[in-house]
C-alpha cells in the first residue's frame, strides 16, 4: 500500500483511525497491533495518526472507547429497575466480547474511565440508588457485576474467533467430584450458561441490598 508524504492527513480524523484500529486488532490480534502496522492498513506515515492520537497507549483506549459504545445499557422502552439495567447491560456486554474476543482483553487489563464506560455505570448505580438500595451495596455492584463478566467473559473468549476451548474430560478415578459434574457443564459459553451465573451474581447484590437496609 502506498504511503502519503509525512504530515499529509490522508483524509485522517480520530473515528477513521479508532475503526481501522478495532479492525486490525479483530483481524490480527493484540500482539501484532502498533502504530505502524496501523499507518500500513491506513496508507500514512505514522505520524499522521500522531496527529490525532498521541501514541500506542492512547490508542489502545480509544479502541477500548469504540467497542465499549456498542454496550447498549437500557434500549428505548426498557424498564428501569436495577435488575434489569443490570440484565441489559450484562448481556450486550456478552454480545460485545464475543463481537470482538481479541479485543476484549483491553477491557479486562486496563482501567476504563472514558466517558462512555462512566455512564454505563451511572445508569447502574443511579436505579440502584432509586430503589433504595443502600449505597454501600450500590458502590459494591459495579465492581462485582463486572468482577464476574470480566473473568467469565474472558475465559469464554479466550479462544479468540474459534470460540472457548471444551470443557476437559475428567478421570473418575482421580477426579470423581468433577468427572460427576462434568455433564451439567455441557453449554459452556452458551447464552444459559451465562444467564446462570448471572441470576447468582444478581441475587447475591439484592441479598446484600435486603441485608443492609
């Protein structure tokens, strides 16, 4: 691909550059991403993308930034009590690690203070403090909300585009507690697997909240 001149913006702004970054990193992973391997895809000098993103790190939390706006937290119409924000909220953030399995990552490693991460939160904590719920269990679930949607999701998604390795066979001789288990685990990464997991996160928080108060 031919390069413009140094200094030349190609026709760059910030959103061109943050989706053929998301791009990149979907096609080819994390580990091959950096700011020339960007500038090749894009057809400039790196430091035409300099211009408008100041370095590797940066970018890296605007491609944080633009997956992130794909979590739709409460749909037009959608009720508003805690749980169900909750619910909402929990699920496009499902959609969007699998949309993106080699980007997801970021979201787990780095600190996400942008905006649009924010005011997910606020949506959150702002029915939860609506209902009643004692702030000290509203400061709490946040983080234990997505505690387990980090961990749970990243382990789903850690196969990347093929999808979350299989469950192991167990040997009932050296393992019987888990070759005896192994069957309930047969929709690992399936949508009920996750809406499991999800009740108990969710149940803990009300208990909490019905504890405190």
């Amino acid at each position: 691909m031919v390069r413009r001149a140094r200094g030349t913006s190609a026709g760059l702004d910030r959103e061109r550059i943050a989706a053929a970054a998301v791009a990149l990193v979907d096609r080819d992973g994390l580990e091959r991403f950096g700011v020339r391997r960007l500038a090749e895809e894009l057809g400039v000098d790196p430091m035409s993308i300099y211009h408008h993103v100041k370095g590797k790190a940066a970018l890296l939390d605007v491609i944080s930034e633009v997956v992130l706006a794909e979590v739709v937290a409460v749909p037009d119409g959608a009720p508003h009590d805690w749980e169900e924000v909750a619910r909402l909220t929990a699920h496009s953030y499902r959609d969007m690690a699998y949309r993106h399995p080699r980007v997801f990552p970021l979201l787990v490693t780095r600190a996400q203070a942008s905006a649009v991460a924010i005011t997910a939160l606020e949506r959150l904590v702002a029915a939860m403090r609506a209902a009643g719920v004692p702030d000290r269990v509203a400061a709490d679930a946040p983080m234990v909300l997505f505690g387990f949607l980090n961990g749970h999701l990243l382990a789903r998604t850690g196969g990347g585009a093929d999808g979350p390795a299989p469950v192991p066979e167990f040997d009932p001789q050296v393992y019987p507690g888990m070759a005896a288990l192994a069957p309930w685990w047969a929709d690992f990464g399936s949508v009920a697997e996750f809406d499991r997991m999800l009740a108990a996160v969710l149940d803990g928080i009300r208990s909490q909240a019905a504890r405190s108060v």
